[in-house]
C-alpha cells in the first residue's frame, strides 16, 4: 500500500451533549480538514478509516509547486531536499523510521 500526501488544518469544533445529570456541557473535539481536491485526487472517502503519520507542515509544504517551477528552482538547497523527499516518498509509500 503507497502512502499519500496532504496537507491538512487542525481545526476546533465546539459541541455540546448532556451529561449524567443532564447539564449541558462544552467539549472541544479537534478535526483535520484536507481540501476536497485534494481529497478526491488521493481517493479519500468520507466514513472510512485511514492511518495518518501527523507533523507540522512548514511554509514550503503549502506551496503549490507543479503550477510553478521556477519557485521550486529559487528555493534554498534543504528546503529543495525536503520536497524532493516528500515526492519520493508519495511515488514509493512513506517509510517511517524513528530517529
């Protein structure tokens, strides 16, 4: 199975149930949203279950490099190296190792 890549915004939705005593109580449940361009170019489904490996995206991840290559070209050498990875890793499955 090969892993995708996508890059998603942790978001906060506040929602409310009764408990035992049937106060009404705030719980803020955390959620990801991942675009649904995205979604659908990497078959996501909604109800169905999918193991992700979560790390903060930095400001390169964001960039949308197939419409422009000539950002790619002026970008610094390790920032180059990360998005080489990263599109190495979406072809052949990520692996994932501890450091």
């Amino acid at each position: 199975m090969h892993a995708k890549i996508a890059v998603g915004k942790v978001l906060v939705h506040h929602v409310y149930r009764k408990d035992k005593n049937g106060n009404r109580v705030a719980y803020n449940d955390l959620y990801i949203r991942i675009g649904m361009e995205r979604m659908k170019e990497i078959g996501l489904k909604p109800d169905e279950y999918y193991v992700m490996a979560i790390a903060p995206a930095q400001w390169y991840d964001l960039l949308d490099l197939k419409k422009d290559d000539y950002v790619y070209r002026h970008l610094p050498e390790d920032v180059r190296k990360h998005i080489d990875w990263m599109k190495k890793a979406e072809e052949e499955g990520v692996e994932i190792a501890e450091g």
